[in-house]
C-alpha cells in the first residue's frame, strides 16, 4: 500500500522536483503540497499524510514549528539546503535529513526508513545517532587558499572569521589572512554546521571565536579571543544572541 505523502516547501521548484522523484518511486501517493508554511499544520491533517516531506528554512515559520504542530504519529523526513539543523531535526523524531539538491537513492533510503520504523519502533534513536554522525563525518575540515601555483590548506579550527573585501575573500587566522575562492554566501552554506554564522553581509564568524558580545557607539559589535573586533548587522544581533544562548 502507497504511503500517503504530503510535500511543503516554499520554493516552488524544489516543489516539484521532488514530487517528480517521489513519484518515480511509485511508492507513495502525494496528496498534497504546499509553499505556504504558515497554513501547512493544518493543510497535512485535512490530507490525512501519513509522511511529510518538510523544508526547515522557510519565511514567516520555519519547518521546525511546522513539526510542532503536527501529530505525533506523523513522519516527517527533513529537507534543506543545509546540514545545521540536522542534530535539532533527530531530537523530533524525524525519520531522515536529507539534504538538496535531492537525491533519487536518499530518498529511497529515506522510504526504507519508514518501512523499517513502522515495523520497529525502537529504530528511531538508533536511526537519529546513525545518520547524524555521517552528516559530522562527512563536514568539510579544511578551505584551500590558491596562491599561484600553490595550494594552502588552512584548518577551520584556526579561522577567526571569513570577511569579504574588494571582490575578495579571505579566511582569517590570529597569525594572518588568506584569500579563499568561495564567496561569503557559499561559505555560510558550506560552514554553517561547522560553527560559522553570518553577523553582516561580508562576515562570517566562528562562534566559538567569540569571547565578548557588546554595544559601541557604531552599533554592536563582537570582540574576539585573538584580540580583533567584528561588526553585527541590527538585523543579525537577535539570532546571533540565540546562537550564544544569551536569550
């Protein structure tokens, strides 16, 4: 019997890409989706899904909240462009994370995953530890910084920041800068999972780096454990205060 599948996503072409691949499958039967993440709690019930296919960085209410308000015996299986939910998308329960541009043998093993928790409801937190500690093994360590013909590895841990300057992106270390390929919106997809969060347009900073959160006649701004200091967009203090647990 088909699983009754409902899709919400606020990109309307992630939409239908993934209804093209779950309908591939022939394994379950869409009865419905949605671009709408504030009307999507009750659009799921109505349908009667039985898995939800749900994306987390949606605008008015992200997937999170959606989830809250679903019916504990509802799947849901996560998707996003990004791997930095993906411990908080196992501590719902969800049954998978799976990370876009989707991918046909993702979302197959996603579908297993449902058999096999139907059939075994203990699987859940075996199911949660087992997929996050891929996602973590699988998180990129180091950016390489191309200087002629040569290639310098700078180790994430070392770098303070990311700031964009001149058309130019550098990696910044305590001893020194490094110009990097990637610009600032790549990197904040690449890196966020690895403690890296967007405070302005062109900086991104390491959180861990961060030793001290304070106001300054030009706005706030963070200070550093390596002894420089960075600016914080108005629109970004909130998130960077949730981000340190400031409340």
């Amino acid at each position: 019997m088909k699983r009754r599948a409902f899709l919400v996503d606020d990109e309307a072409l992630a939409l239908k890409r993934l209804a093209r691949l779950l309908e591939a499958t022939g394994r379950v039967e869409i009865v419905g989706q949605t671009t709408n993440a504030v009307g999507a709690a009750a659009a799921i019930a109505d349908a009667r899904a039985e898995i939800v296919f749900l994306d987390i960085s949606m605008p008015e209410r992200d997937g999170f909240e959606v989830c809250a308000e679903l019916p504990p015996t509802t799947m849901v299986v996560f998707t996003t462009a990004h791997d930095e939910h993906a411990l908080r998308a196992f501590s719902t329960a969800a049954i998978d994370y799976l990370l876009k541009p989707i991918r046909a043998e993702d979302l197959a093993r996603a579908l297993d995953k449902l058999d096999h928790l139907r059939a075994s409801p203990d699987a859940d937190a075996q199911l949660a530890g087992a997929v996050a500690a891929r996602i973590l093994a699988s998180r990129p360590q180091r950016i390489a910084s191309r200087l002629g013909d040569k290639i310098h590895l700078v180790e994430l841990d070392r770098i303070t920041h990311f700031a964009a300057e001149d058309k130019l992106t550098y990696a910044v270390t305590p001893e020194r800068s490094y110009v990097v390929d990637p610009s600032i919106n790549d990197l904040e997809s690449s890196y966020a999972a690895a403690g890296f969060f967007r405070i302005h347009r062109a900086t991104l900073v390491r959180l861990a780096a961060i030793v001290e959160l304070h106001a300054a006649p030009d706005g706030t701004r963070v200070r550093l454990g390596s002894g420089g200091e960075l600016a914080v967009a108005r629109e970004r203090v909130r998130a960077l205060k949730d981000k340190l647990g400031l409340g």
